[in-house]
C-alpha cells in the first residue's frame, strides 16, 4: 500500500531534504520515521535480522576508518596501549 503525503510531512520533508522525519501518531501515541526509500534500501538487511552479518560492515568501517586518519603510522601507539600504559596509572 502506498499512501499519499500530506502537505504538514511534505513540508518537514522539505526542511531537511534527505533526512528521516520522525512523526506520531495521535491516536496510539505510537512513533514513526519516515526516510527516503534509498536510505531505507541501504539499511534493509539491518531491519530484517535473519539477514544481517556484522561483518558485511568491515569494508565500510575500514574505509571511514582510513579516511579519519586511522591508517597514519603515529596512530600505531594505540596498537600496543596496554604495554605503553603507565602501571601507576599517572
């Protein structure tokens, strides 16, 4: 079923193009959002939990990781955190 917007959503929905518009419903009280059927699609298999595998989302989190300076060689002082620690804790 398809419905047809109303011009108080069309109106949210133009105030943040591309955005999900959170809405309620006023007899149930109940909380809806809204999203363009493009984010939707992408997040899909996430809403259906029979199919989501947390490790279709390490490509994706290596990538942003990357690109956020994770890969920088000075960063590698993380990798052994624990040994560099101060015992003292100061």
């Amino acid at each position: 079923m398809t419905l047809k917007l109303t011009n108080e959503i069309r109106q949210a929905l133009n105030a943040s193009p591309g955005e999900p518009v959170t809405f309620e419903d006023e007899q149930s009280h109940e909380k809806y959002v809204l999203l363009p059927m493009g984010t939707y699609q992408r997040f899909y298999n996430i809403f259906r939990d029979d199919t989501f595998d947390v490790a279709d989302t390490y490509a994706a989190q290596n990538a942003v990781a990357a690109t956020s300076g994770w890969d920088d060689p000075e960063m590698d002082i993380y990798d052994d955190y624990d040994a560099n620690r101060n015992p003292s804790g100061l």
